[in-house]
C-alpha cells in the first residue's frame, strides 16, 4: 500500500524504486501481490509506465487512513517498550502480601500508566510453575532446604531471606532463654501450618535432624490466627519473623538450627523485557529491603 502511495506521488515505477530504495523489478512484483490480493486491477499501462486505475485510486485514497493507523499502533506499541504501562498481574503468599503489597502500591503510584492487579495465594513451592500461566510475578516462599524452583523455565529474584522463630506465649518457662533448643519443645503442643507448606517442611526437616518430633495440634494457615493461639497459651508456634504482630509473644531463635524460608519473585523467562514487570521487581525489591533490613 506504501508503494501504490508513493506511485500517485510520484508517478512513475522507477522514482519510486529510487525514492525507497528498491529496484524498479521488486516495486513491480509488490503492486502485482497487492493487485491480485485487490481482486482487482489497481493500475494499467500508460505508455512505458503505469498509473492508477480508479480502484488504484480509492485504494490509495484509504491507505492514508490505514498507513497513519498503523504508525499510531507502531507508536503506542514502542510506548510499551519504554516505559511502565499497562497491567500486571501479581500474586503473593498472604503473608508476604501482608509484609510488602501496602508499601509496593505506594512506590508504584508514581507510574500512572501502570496498573497492579493483586492476589494473595496460598502457594505451595510446586503450585508455583501452573501458577505462572495466569500470573506475570509471583511472590513464593520455599525453605532454607527446599530444591530452588526451576530456572530452566523461569526467571528467579531473590527478595530476602526470613528466619522462622519460636513463638511463645507471655510466661512461658523458655521466655527467658536467648536461643531454645527444639528438644526443650518436645512436649509443648505445636500450631503448625497444612502439609506442604515451608514453615511445615522447616519444621520436619529440623525434626528429622535433632531426632525430636514435634505434637502438632492445630494446623492454621493465618498467622494471625496463630499468634491469637499461642498468645492465649494454646500452644508454641515456628512463625516467620518479619510479620509477627503481636508484641506480646515472646520470640526466640532456634539453638543450632538454621530455620528460615527464602522468599523470591519469580516470573516467566523473557518477562522482564517488558519495562512494566521490570517497574514492578524493581519496587517490590525495594520495598522488600526496606521492611527486612
């Protein structure tokens, strides 16, 4: 259409080669492919040369429309390409949304073209590949000796590591105490989390290597739900240590263990050539260092 444009222009095959930089021969053979995709005739001889039939004519009189329309499509598409715009969809385990969306929406209010669309989902570490179909970034825990998600099909970014402490309840005999060693725990009833989950695989992973098996009693997802329990003498509880409300429970680190989960950002490969999921890790990288450091 470019073509039979710049031939009203300029009348003849071989300005419009020299104009484009194209041989009279490749010009021919392009108004020929667009002529039999017309169905119709868009030009006849005319002498040695050749102009406009009047359906060449119409054809050019609308390709102005569509040339210009697509030079605004090539514009916005390279506004995509610079700059944070558009949707993306983020979803993170409910207490890391708890810990860190507030603050990320706050950074992000300064990009008006770009829209966060959040959910909070109770992942398991082998939830997360499925779940990368419906989501752009994915906020997922997994702990400190749980396999790291497959980076063959996937792009990691480490966000911080969260030490898993001991909850306890006000006046409890090991409130005292600056690390507590889990056998001290073996008779104490446990709030743990489902099957499957980190602060669960922490739990029996450090079961396994003291020998000791914790009396899990109550299993609840929500931390806040827990920290309600163990406060109220119910229990002790692994909790991570970032998001604990409650300022009454009574915290104490593992003695000779090392208990955490690694909370990381993953996305799927090539995503974060897209300038507004390179926006999103960026403040949710910044966000995360604030609140842990």
């Amino acid at each position: 259409m470019r073509l039979l444009r710049e031939l009203a222009d300029r009348g003849t095959v071989t300005a419009v080669a020299k104009a484009l930089d194209y041989t009279p021969s490749a010009v021919s053979q392009q108004l020929k492919a667009l002529q039999s995709e017309a169905g119709v005739p868009l030009t006849e001889p005319a002498g040695r040369s050749l102009r406009l039939t009047d359906a060449g004519w119409a054809l050019v009189a609308r390709s102005d429309e569509v040339l210009a329309a697509l030079e605004r499509m090539d514009a916005e598409l390279n506004s995509f390409r610079s700059a944070p715009r558009g949707t993306v969809r983020l979803a993170a385990f409910p207490s890391g949304a708890l810990l860190v969306l507030p603050g990320l929406l706050s950074r992000l209010a300064e990009q008006p073209q770009l829209r966060v669309e959040l959910r909070d989902v109770d992942m398991q570490p082998s939830e997360v590949p499925a779940l990368l179909a419906d989501f752009d970034v994915l906020v997922a825990h997994r702990d400190d000796h749980a396999p790291p998600f497959d980076a063959a099909r996937a792009e990691i970014t480490p966000l911080y590591r969260e030490p898993l402490d001991v909850a306890l309840p006000p006046g409890h005999r090991l409130a005292r105490k600056d690390r507590v060693e889990l056998t001290e725990l073996a008779a104490e009833p446990w709030i743990g989390v489902d099957v499957g989950f980190p602060v669960d695989d922490v739990l029996r992973s450090l079961a396994v290597r003291t020998g000791t098996r914790p009396r899990v009693v109550q299993r609840i997802n929500d931390f806040r739900i827990t920290e309600a329990l163990v406060a109220a003498g119910h229990g002790v509880a692994l909790l991570p240590r970032f998001v604990v409300d409650d300022p009454g429970l009574v915290l104490r680190p593992l003695a000779g263990v090392r208990a955490g989960r690694n909370v990381e950002a993953v996305t799927r490969r090539g995503a974060t050539d897209r300038p507004a999921i390179r926006a999103v890790l960026e403040a949710l990288r910044a966000e995360c260092h604030e609140r842990t450091t």
